[in-house]
C-alpha cells in the first residue's frame, strides 16, 4: 500500500516548469530514493511533500490525505538536510529534545506564553519532563551519541552533527521521513558507515523514507525501490538489480553504473532473438525483443569476456579486438578494447596478482545473448 502518492505534480518558477506530471507511489515502510543530476529537481520535489512549496499543479497525498494547502508543520514528516541544521548554541541533549518540548508546551496551551518564550530561547531553562529524558536518551542511543549529549554542535564531526540531526528528526515519531542528500557533506569512509546506519534505523523504526540522492551507489546501496528524475520527468521506478540489468532508456543506463551504449539496425529476427548490426562490421545476437528497427544496445562492462584469441571458445558472439588501455582499479581492471572504429570498456576481475594485457595486445571479446540489453 502507498504511504506517499505524487500525481501529476508540476512545478513552475517564474513560469518555467521543473517538475513536469511526476507521478510516484512509496510503499509504507520503505526507503525510496529520488536519484538524478544536478537540477532534475529531486529537492523541488522533496519541498513540495514537506510543504514548503505549493506544487503548480498536481496532487500530493500521504498517508491517503490529500495534502495540498496544509501547513509543513501540520504534515507528520521529519527532515534531515545535507547541511545538519542544528542549533549551534544548544547542546546535542536540546537540539534533539528541542521540537519535542515545543510540542509539549503547545499542548500545554498559550497560558504559560512567556514561558514557552523563555523555553524557546533555551529549553533547558526549564526542567525537562521524564518522559522528554527518556525519549531523548532512546533517540541518541539509537545513533550511538549518548556519551556526547552534553557537546555544543561545533564540537561534532560533521557525521556525528548528521547523527544528532537524524535523532532529533526520529523522536517526533514521524510517519515520513525526508532527507534531503544527508551524505553530501560526508568524506567517503564516513558515508559508507553513515549508509548502512541510517539504513538499519529506517528498518528499525519501520519509517516511510524518501531519500534525494544525486549519487548512484548511494541510491543503490540504500534503497528498496529508487525513482530516476530527468529535467523534472520521471524516467524509471524499480528496484536496484532491476534498474541495472533492465534500464527503461539509455539515459537510465548512463546515470546507473557504467556501459557500453551503441545504436544499431536489426537485421533479421529469429524465434529465440535478433542479429543486431552496429557498424564496424560489428554484428551481435541478443535474445531481448527488439520490436524496433533501429535501436539502442547496452552491455554492462562486466558482461563482456575477455580471452586470449587461441583461449576463446568458437561461436556466439564472438569480436576480436585489440587493447588500447588497461586501468588498474584494485578488485578490477578496466580495459579499453578497439574493435574496428568501436571502442568497447571491460572490467576484468583481478584477484591474482597476474599480469595485465599490454595495450596492442590482440583479444577476443565474448559475451551471452541475454547479456546484449536491447532498450
Ligand atoms: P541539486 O542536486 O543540484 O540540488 P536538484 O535535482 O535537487 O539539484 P532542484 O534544487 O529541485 O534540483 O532544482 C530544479 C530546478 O529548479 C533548477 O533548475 C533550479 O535552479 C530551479 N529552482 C529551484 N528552486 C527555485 C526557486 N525557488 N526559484 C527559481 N528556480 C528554482
């Protein structure tokens, strides 16, 4: 069932339209990714589900209610921003317990109005209740940061500052949560740890995600189902291994993980596929359906063997090429194969320790039918 549903959203600014009809469906309890380029509009989107813009056109609903017109606070999310966001002049124990004693003190009603001031300025003024303590203390348990609950945010690593940041959007028990590239700011190593933390809350708690990413592994490796964004169009919803092997258009195959893309004609269909010309003298079976004539061919770089001319196995699709340029990238090599005017990546497992090809050095390339993506 849906948590989140976006219908036909469309957002203009100053008339110029970003989001044009996206359309998106986010199961409970998932983590759903929204991955694209620079200035596909994947934050526009995210403001417009929080409520800090009012989308131009479109229906926006969470948890079946329609959520157009209804004020960011009034909507149950919690967010987490790229830049932390916190209070520099609290300590993490009142950043993260800060909304909280706010809620508390507006259900509390407006008598005690120039308390709530004083409180707002410094929730610590006042005494914090039990249950704000044990809520506070659950929630920085949960990210590993109840030893720093007494620091001043300037006195954090940037990925502990993230950690208070997602424990003070976690204990307003939000039915959605938004966060909106909470790595980018991260160092790699950090971002791997911060990956599978984040990863293992979302699962705990159970919480309806929508992550904005403009990185693929980051997407990849996080989410249960990511949407491509493209100039404000959807270009694919699916699940990671399904985006991978079974990019929708060659724009999803470039953005996700790195190919081999060619145009080509179908010249002959047979019943278990279709022989594919691709220039260069270039020609390769597929056992994808190819319903148009001309069309676009992906092989991922893994998908392709690389053999020694008297090691190939005879038959299939069989190419002979010659090393242009191998690059060594640790679990792998990387190489440039000419075939003709065609050049062709490959990644080669390395595990050995063996010898790399030299460039000049004659190859054959080999690759299985259903390893022939026809998109
Ligand atoms: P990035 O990864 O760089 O943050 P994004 O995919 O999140 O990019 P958005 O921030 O949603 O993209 O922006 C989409 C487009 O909308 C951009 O061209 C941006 O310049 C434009 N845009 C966003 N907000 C506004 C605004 N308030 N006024 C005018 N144009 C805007």
């Amino acid at each position: 069932m849906s948590y989140l549903s976006v219908e036909k959203l469309t957002k203009s600014f100053d008339g110029t339209p970003v989001l044009k009809e996206l359309e998106l469906e986010v199961k409970e309890g998932e983590l759903f990714a929204l991955l694209g380029p620079s200035g596909c509009g994947k934050t526009t989107t995210m403001r417009c589900v929080a409520g800090f813009e009012e989308p131009t056109a479109g229906t926006i609903r969470i948890g079946g209610k329609v959520v157009n017109g209804i004020p960011a606070h009034q909507r149950n999310c919690g967010m987490v921003f790229q830049s932390y966001a916190l209070f520099p002049h609290m300590t993490v124990f009142d950043n993260v317990a800060y909304s909280l004693q706010v809620r508390q003190f507006y259900r509390q009603g407006l008598g005690k109005k120039w308390g709530v001031l004083a409180r707002l300025l410094h929730p610590r003024l006042g005494k914090v209740s039990a249950e704000v303590e044990r809520k506070v203390r659950d929630s920085l348990d949960l990210v590993e940061l109840t030893h720093l609950a007494d620091r001043l945010p300037g006195q954090l690593s940037g990925g502990q500052q993230q950690r208070v940041a997602l424990a003070r959007a976690v204990i307003m028990e939000p039915k959605l949560l938004l966060m909106d590239e909470p790595l980018s700011n991260l160092d790699k190593r950090l971002r791997h740890s911060m990956r599978r933390m984040i990863r293992d809350i979302q699962r705990k708690l159970g919480i309806t995600t929508l992550f904005v990413t403009h990185d693929q592994e980051e997407a990849m490796s996080m989410a249960d189902r990511i949407a491509i964004l493209y100039e404000g169009r959807l270009m694919q919803v699916d699940v990671p291994t399904a985006l991978y092997s079974r990019p929708a258009n060659p724009f999803v195959a470039d953005f996700v993980g790195s190919s081999n893309l060619l145009t080509g004609e179908v010249i002959s269909r047979e019943e278990h596929g279709s022989w594919i010309a691709l220039g260069s003298g270039i020609r390769l079976f597929t056992s994808h359906p190819a319903e148009r004539d001309i069309v676009d061919v992906l092989i991922r770089p893994e998908s392709m063997l690389l053999r020694f001319p008297e090691e190939a196995e005879p038959g299939g699709n069989r190419l002979e090429g010659k090393v242009e340029r191998g690059t060594y990238l640790g679990a792998k090599v990387r190489y440039d194969i000419r075939v003709g005017e065609q050049l062709f990546f490959v990644d080669y497992p390395y595990t050995r320790g063996e010898a790399l090809l030299s460039d000049g050095d004659s190859v054959v390339l080999q690759v299985e039918p259903d390893r022939v993506v026809v998109l």
